[in-house]
C-alpha cells in the first residue's frame, strides 16, 4: 500500500477516468483479469472465493439476500465479503455488489413495487422516478450499487413468459416510464448517492421465434433501430444511463453477448454508449454449450471480450485463466481486457466505492425503510397501476349489510400480490421447487439441503398443467416477512365489516380441476355480490404459470376458472372479477358473463389495500393498459402501433374483414381503462400549420370532467405519417399526462414536441426528418380518439439518431 500513497487513482478529486487511467498502469495482469468477473456465493462459504479470485473481483451476485430474514443480517453479509475481496485485491480494489431491483431492491425489507408492467400501467413517469430514488438508496443502505433495472424491451407477444417484466409494447411508453426509472436509481446522475442503472436486454429479446425465451429474434435492423433500441437510446441519451446487459439468443446469426455489431457497432459507436457492459447470466458460456460456436470456452471468452463484452456474470467461466495465459503470450489482444478493466474501474470511481467500499448507514430520508410514509407511497403506486377494463355499474361496491362471496385462490394467497423478480419469488424459488431462471442453480445457494432442495421437485402437479402444486411453507415465510401485510380476503373484511364475508377456493391458479366448484358455487348462490379472484402466478419456477423461461401458447385464464364462470353465469349474480398475473387478462367467459374487471397485475406488498380502495370507491381507477389484449394466441404479436396496412388493419378487400374463427381487432386496446367518472375533450389546438424541421410543433387540448366524482384522465397524443417514403406506424403515441380533475373542472394541457420525434430511418438507413403531412390524434386510447388535427412539416432535415428527441413534453397550463 505504501507504493500506492498519493497515487492519482486515490484522489477523490481527479475524475473517474483520469484515476480509472492511473490505477490501471498499476494492476498486474492478475488483478485486472479478476476486474471482468462476477462472483456468486455459495450458501456463505468463502473458500471458493479466495480459491478462484485470488487477485479480486469485480462484481458479487446478491442473490444470498434470499435466505436471509432482516437487512441487519444482509448488511453484515456484504461487509464480510467485502473485506475478503479487498484483501485479496493488491490494490485493495472493492467490488460492485450488484441486486436485482425491478420491483424494489429483492432483498429483505425492501419496498415491494408492483411489477414492471402495473408500473407502466401508472404512465406516470414521475411517480416512477420517485419509486426508482427510493429503491436505489434502499439498495446503497444495504450494500448493492449495480440495480438490475430497468428492462427496457419492448414487448409485443403474450406467450412470452416475462411481459410482466417490461414496461410494454409501446416503445415510447417504454422510453418515458425506463428514463424516469433510471434517473431515480442514479440519483439524477449523483452516483455517489445512487447506483448503476443496468437496462436490459440489448435488443429485441421479446420478439423471439415463438415467443420463446431465448430464442432467436427474426427481427431486420430497420424495426431493430426505430423501435427495440428507441428505449435505450432514450436512456443513454436522457439519463446517461451507466450500464447495460445483453440479450439471450441470436440475431441474424450473430449472438448479442459475443456480436461486435451489436455490442460495439451499434451500442456504443452509433448509439453512444459509453458505460459498463455486463453479461446477462451464462450468456457468454451458452453461446458455446447452447448455440455450438467457437471450439472452448476460452475461445468464446476471448470472442466475448473482443466483440465489446466487459464483465462476465454471475461468475468466471470463459473469462477464465487460460483466456489469461493468452493475454500474457500475446496471442491474445490486451487493449481488449484493458478497455473492459477501465470500464469497471470508472463505474467504481463514480460510485465513490474506493472512498465507501461498505453499506451505508441507514437514514430518515428517502431511502428509509418501513414507516407509515413509505406504507402511504406504495399504496399510491398500486393504486395507480390498477386498470378497470369493464364495469356495468356494479362497481364501486357499497359498504353496507350485505353477503359477499369471495372465491379463488388468489383471495387467501399473499404470494399473489408479488410478482417475477421480486423478494418473494426470491424466496419461493429458494424453496425447493424446481428452477426457471437462467444462469442460475439454486441448489447452490439455497440454504435447503439437497434431499430437501429437490423434494417432490416434478410430481404433485394441478391437474391438467405441468405447474407444481405450490409449497404452503412460501406463504408462511412470508406472512413473517411482512408481518403487516394482508391478503385479499382479509382487506375485504376488514372494510366492510357490516357485511357477511364468505370464502370458498373455488379453484387453483393452473389446470382444469373443478372439484371444489361446487362448494363455490353454494357460497356464490347465497350470496348479494360476488368477488372473483382470477389469474396465474408470476415469478420463477415450476410453481408459476407466467415468468422467467415460462412461456405459453394459451394466454388465457386457466380453464378451471374459465369453466368456473360458465356455470356461475346461471345464478345471474353481481360479480366482479380481480386478475393478478404477470399478463394482461383474457377469458370468453369474463367478457360475456362478468360485470366488472379490474386488471391487478402483481400490485406488490400492500395491493390488497389498494385493490380494495378501487372496489369500494375510495379511489377512482386511473391505470391505463400498456399492452394490447389479444382474444388468444393465434393473434400474437398483436400491437396497435403495427404498419400501415398490416394487422387488423390490413384491408384485403375479400369477403372476410377478420380470420374466420377470431376478431383480427384486440380484446382490449393499447392506452385503455375506465373511470368511476367521465372526461370530455375540447379545443384542441395545434399552433402552427406548417414547421420547420428544426423547429418546435406546441399543442392543447381541454379536458373537462363531467361526471360527479374526482378523478384522473390518461390523455394520450398519437401521431400518423400520412403519407412517406417509407411504410410507416398506422399511430404512434408520441406523449401523454397523467391530470387530476374534481367534478366539473377544465384543464389546459399542453404538448410540446421536436419533429426529431418523429424521425425515421430513410432507405440508406439514415435518420430522417421528413417533408410532408401529420395528422395529431389525442383521446382516452389508441382506439378513443376525442380530436385530431393536422400540420406539415416543410422541408427534410437528416440528423443524429442518438441525439433526437423521444417524448412529448406535457404539462398542465
């Protein structure tokens, strides 16, 4: 250390770069090939560690949060390992401790959000910053300074089992709601004070071949470009987002986690992007085992690195000692690892990780945990992401003496209400049922022994599905989780405790089992009003329906439900139906026979509260769908932003306008909800006719409410080419608000654009600003359009893609 004293690198006034420069002519060849791994302890033992990094690390997997109670207990962990790391690092060099964090940091304690899709589901990017400040200085407290978050693929397919986990299928919607995420998590650009936002995956792993994960993705570099990059591009333009991770499988023959093109060519020389590059889990590796390239994994390491590939997670395989001896023989090319090393180095210089290596003391600001504040703000959110999608009156319900019937098993489940990558499908996938994520053996780092770990793993399954029958232990570890929770049921009756509540399973969240209809049927039968819980299970495992590597071809709700509400149709009671899953709600029989919908996704640990605030009218639904919903599977990808001319508006002019056993047109639209009160649109204005191409084009609108209740409108401002050079969206949303309205209230709402939002990649594949006629659309939805208008740009302009705008800017006048 003493040859280290007034080395530049240990200067906190120097920038990142100069002391990421100075350190790095220091470190050895060992040191720095220890700089480009990630490490994943394995049910707390550190031999390993000191066996395989003997020079450091650069990065610790946190996913050991899942077998701990209290952060107290996670704290203590990170400060141990830690001080090993340092110690065994010459320069005494610490690591980022990274955690995933797309509903709340998936850690003990933490604040739980709703998943990503209820999030978007909010389009009240605001709120999201807020949440995303939140969650990156609950991480810091505990150590992790890498957020895994946001995912900023654009999702356009069902099947695929993580829709749940984006923010939908929009690309603007995606943009707005991922930049505000981002720049929650690093604290508007103090890394000091927040973490590294990760967006992932890069690119295009929703539009996989058979909505399969990790699949290959048939997607040309044009739809590439203007929609699967427009999220990130947004974040490295926006937020100067500082890292990124790849996507699984391949893209016109080439994978992402070993693709120049993709990695250099277009993510850091086209694109701009300058942070850190992470592996997503094994993704380097599979290229070899799973996609049969290159001949050794050190080939495929070697490979990785070169193509632009700095880090290699959850821990060393390709980046291996071999890789080493070719960079020390010179076979291999050392600018490669030292570019890699650098990049890590000045992530950790910017996280001020050398002058605070260890977990922050807790606070009473923003991060803090717990407390009747952070209980107030997370109630708010679910509240926000809930979407009615019918209601013939029968909602909000009445608080009075009366029999309700509340039926299905998501009801008495406090599972249900967390979703995929949260806490609790940590710590149901650390139980012992059998593994779905990626990368990742649980058997290693669950504290259950193996005869535990794979007990019943496969058998015991919901009649009719290959879902394992849940393990009861999950919801017990839970309720000591959060002890201040409440189920569903129990938030019923508690609000309305005048009223007789009475609960029957009724049926599972999977299969075709209806053996339990009928005691169900008996509770519906005598009762005033009926409380449907429908839906699968979100999150990791053979004991969910929707999540990491769990895809489907039906997306509908189970038939035992569906058939379930068949025969309840008979008894012409009140009913009412809440849908918890991962994706939107699709079900026949809920469109025919149910009164009222309301879309739940995975509202987090308080979205019994706020589910029954919307029942029983203490808060009026304002949530917004940011995905189509499609009649089923056949349609997929099915999204209101398709091309002129295709989808369901391809116009063939035969005798059938739509396949002849389905609507070609959604169950439900991109952009829709309800309200408990009505909006009216008026005086919608657009300032100018024509505009430059480097000019500004400013719209309003008035909304009134004119109904008898305080509510908030969604208003959405789409936008249509009418006529290009190159085949176009038939509508693309280019801005929206999010504005609250008491009982017979106007308000002026204003949207400012630059024509750059509107730019395309012209037949050379540059991005062009072109000449000629738009038409504005603004209304409730894409299909609830209110008022248009029209403008024309007068002249092309080619530009910078990476400096173009992405969102409208609004605001309340």
């Amino acid at each position: 250390m003493s040859k280290a004293m007034g080395a530049d690198y240990l200067n906190p006034s120097l920038s990142a770069e100069q002391r990421a420069d100075d350190l790095l002519r220091r470190m050895s060849l060992e040191e720095k090939m220890g700089q480009i791994v990630g490490y994943m302890p394995e049910k707390g033992s550190f031999e390993l560690l000191e066996k395989n990094y003997p020079h450091g690390v650069g990065e610790v997997a946190m996913l050991f949060a899942g077998e701990l109670d209290n952060k107290e207990a996670l704290i203590n962990k990170v400060i141990q390992i830690q001080t090993q790391i340092m110690k065994l690092s010459e320069h005494q060099i610490p690591a980022i401790f990274h955690m995933e964090t797309l509903t709340g940091g998936m850690m003990p304690e933490a604040a739980s959000l709703p998943s990503a899709i209820g999030q978007a589901s909010t389009w009240n990017p605001a709120l999201i910053r807020e949440l995303g400040k939140i969650v990156g200085r609950q991480a810091r407290i505990a150590g992790a300074t890498h957020a895994f978050a946001p995912v900023l693929d654009v999702a356009r397919d069902p099947r695929f089992g993580r829709q749940g986990e984006t923010y939908g299928e929009d690309p603007t919607l995606v943009s707005a709601i991922g930049t505000a995420y981002i720049a929650g998590l690093q604290h508007d650009g103090n890394l000091k004070k927040g973490v590294l936002a990760c967006a992932k995956h890069f690119l295009g792993y929703h539009a996989t071949q058979g909505g399969i994960h990790a699949a290959s993705t048939a997607v040309p570099p044009r739809i590439l470009r203007e929609v699967y990059a427009k999220p990130f591009q947004a974040a490295i333009t926006d937020t100067n987002m500082r890292s990124i991770m790849n996507s699984y499988g391949s893209i016109d023959g080439q994978i992402a986690a070993g693709s120049y093109e993709i990695l250099t060519t277009l993510l850091r020389e086209e694109m701009g992007f300058d942070g850190v590059v992470v592996s997503d889990y094994s993704s380097i590796s599979e290229q070899h085992t799973r996609h049969r390239l290159f001949e050794s994994k050190t080939d495929t390491g070697e490979h990785s690195l070169q193509a632009g590939m700095d880090v290699e997670l959850p821990a060393k395989d390709c980046y291996n000692d071999e890789l080493m001896l070719r960079f020390r023989n010179g076979s291999a090319d050392i600018g490669a690892l030292d570019r890699a090393v650098r990049n890590v180095l000045i992530a950790k210089f910017e996280l001020g990780l050398f002058e605070q290596p260890f977990p922050e003391p807790e606070y009473t600001g923003e991060g803090s945990f717990g407390g009747e504040k952070m209980h107030k703000l997370l109630v708010h959110t679910a509240r926000q992401s809930l979407v009615l999608l019918k209601n013939n009156g029968v909602l909000p319900l009445k608080r009075k003496q009366q029999k309700i019937a509340v039926i299905g098993h998501h009801a008495q489940s406090i599972r249900a209400l967390f979703g995929g990558y949260s806490f609790a499908s940590l710590v149901e996938a650390m139980s012992g049922v059998g593994n779905t994520m990626a990368g990742v053996d649980f058997e290693k780092i669950s504290n259950l022994n193996k005869e535990e770990f794979t007990m019943d793993r496969g058998h015991y399954t919901y009649p009719g599905s290959k879902i394992q029958i849940e393990n009861p232990a999950v919801d017990q570890r839970l309720q000591q989780l959060y002890p201040e929770i409440r189920t569903l049921l129990q938030q019923i009756q508690a609000e309305n405790p005048q009223a007789e509540i009475t609960y029957a399973y009724g049926y599972a969240y999977a299969g075709s089992d209806t053996s339990m209809h009928q005691e169900a049927l008996k509770a519906a039968e005598e009762a005033d009003i009926v409380i449907l819980t429908l839906g699968g299970k979100f999150g990791w495992g053979t004991a969910c329906t929707t999540g990491e590597g769990i895809d489907a071809t039906h997306i509908q709700i189970p038939d035992c439900q569906e058939t379930f509400i068949r025969k309840l149709a008979g008894l012409n009671k009140p009913t009412v139906a809440v849908h918890f899953d991962g994706r939107p709600i699709s079900s026949d029989m809920a469109d025919l026979h149910i009164d009222a919908i309301l879309e739940v996704w995975s509202p987090g640990q308080y979205g019994a509260e706020a589910v029954a605030d919307v029942l029983f009218g203490d808060y009026n639904p304002a949530g917004r769908l940011p995905v189509t919903i499609a009649y089923n599977a056949g349609q997929a990808p099915l999204f209101y932003n398709h091309d002129n001319g295709a989808s369901y508006h391809v116009g063939t002019d035969t005798a059938f306008t739509s396949y002849v056993d389905c609507p070609r047109e959604p169950r439900y639209y991109f952009g829709h909800g309800l309200s408990y009160t009505t909006f009216d649109y008026s005086t919608f204005e657009i300032e100018r006719a024509e505009v430059k191409p480097d000019g500004n084009v400013a719209v309003t609108v008035e909304v009134t409410n004119t109904g008898d209740r305080i509510g908030e409108e969604v208003v959405q401002l789409y936008i249509r080419d009418l006529y290009a050079s190159m085949v176009r969206p038939n509508l693309d949303l280019v801005g929206f608000i999010r504005v609250a309205l008491a009982p017979g209230e106007t308000k002026k709402i204003s949207f400012t654009m630059h024509p750059s939002q509107f730019a395309f990649l012209d037949k050379d594949m540059k991005w062009k600003i072109e000449a000629g006629e738009m038409e504005l659309l603004i209304g409730a939805s894409c299909q609830d359009i209110r008022q248009t208008g029209r403008f024309r740009i007068i002249s092309d302009l080619f530009i910078d893609g990476k400096s173009r705008s992405f969102n409208a800017k609004a605001e309340v006048l």
